[in-house]
C-alpha cells in the first residue's frame, strides 16, 4: 500500500509542476498555456503529492 502511495505522490508531483509551468507560460504548450488558473490547481497538486510522499515515508508504530 505504501508503494502505491508513494507512486500517486509522485505522479501527482510531477503533473503538479507540469501544470505550474503551463499556467505561468513557461512551457507554452496546448490549451493551459499563459492560463493562472492552472498554475494555481498545480500548486494545489504539488501540495498534495508532497503530504502522499510524506504519508508514505512516515514510519507508523
């Protein structure tokens, strides 16, 4: 379970940033070019894969 987590968390992390590149205009690439809104739900993205990485490298006893 925790190797799934941690797979979403990086997948999510990098989509994440993916996503804060198109929005801001830096990768100028498709429809979510130069559109902050998509930079903004990035930043939301990157949050979130770092709290599933950190879920899942905690270690519970």
């Amino acid at each position: 379970m925790r190797a799934v987590i941690r797979i979403i968390g990086i997948l999510a992390l990098l989509l994440g940033i993916w996503w804060i590149l198109q929005g801001t205009g830096l990768a100028p690439v498709g429809f979510m070019a130069n559109q902050m809104p998509w930079a903004y739900r990035g930043i939301g993205l990157v949050v979130t894969g770092a709290v599933l990485l950190l879920f899942s490298t905690v270690r519970r006893q």
